[in-house]
C-alpha cells in the first residue's frame, strides 16, 4: 500500500461507516468517487469561465465603447444569480416591446392603407 494516503483513506472510510452504521458498497463508493469527480469538473469550468469574464472585463474597461458591457460583466461576476434573473427579465422585456412596436406598426400600416384606399 502506499502508506499515509491509503491509511488516511482507510480512516476516512472507516469515519463515513461509523456515521452511516454500515460500511459502503463497492457500487457506493464508486458512485461517491463518481460525484465527487463531477463536482470538481462543474468547478473547474465555473473557475476558467470566471477567468475568461474577468479578463473581457478588464478589455471592455479599457475601451471606452464598451463601458456598458463591462458594467454588466461586473455585475454579473459580484452578483451572478441576481444578475442572471434581471438579464433574463430585461432580455424578456426587449423581446416584449418589440412584438409590440411590430404589431403597432403593423396596425398603423393596416389604418394607413384603409384611409388610402
């Protein structure tokens, strides 16, 4: 064995059986093994992604034009799960007012062709 890690290992195991009452399956341990290698993947990418917005903030402070997007993408870093609900409703929000503004010109064009004709 390779001593201090199996052995803290072992410990581990042993802590987790006296907790459950039971010692964990070899399917168990194997499906933890599995969860744990997923989770630590999931925050990885969270990781990398954070990275790449910071650096896009930093450009986008740089160059003036893009300001507003660097306002956003600091938002979004400081607060993410406030910042995606509000970008979702303002994106809901422009999809709505546009249906409309199409509609109310599809409406004047309509009355404007009526009194023509």
């Amino acid at each position: 064995m390779d001593g201090p890690t199996s052995r803290q290992s072992i410990e581990q195991q042993f802590a987790r059986a006296q907790e459950l009452g039971r010692w964990l399956t070899d399917d168990e341990l194997a499906a933890e093994d599995e969860q744990e290698s997923l989770r630590l993947a999931e925050a990885q990418k969270r990781k990398s992604l954070r990275t790449r917005l910071i650096v896009l903030t930093a450009v986008c402070v740089v160059l003036p034009p893009l300001w507003p997007l660097a306002l956003a993408l600091t938002l979004y870093l400081l607060f993410p799960n406030t910042s995606s609900r509000l970008f979702l409703a303002a994106g809901v929000g422009v999809i709505l007012a546009v249906l409309a503004g199409l509609g109310l010109s599809v409406w004047l064009l309509i009355w404007l062709l009526s009194i023509l004709f």
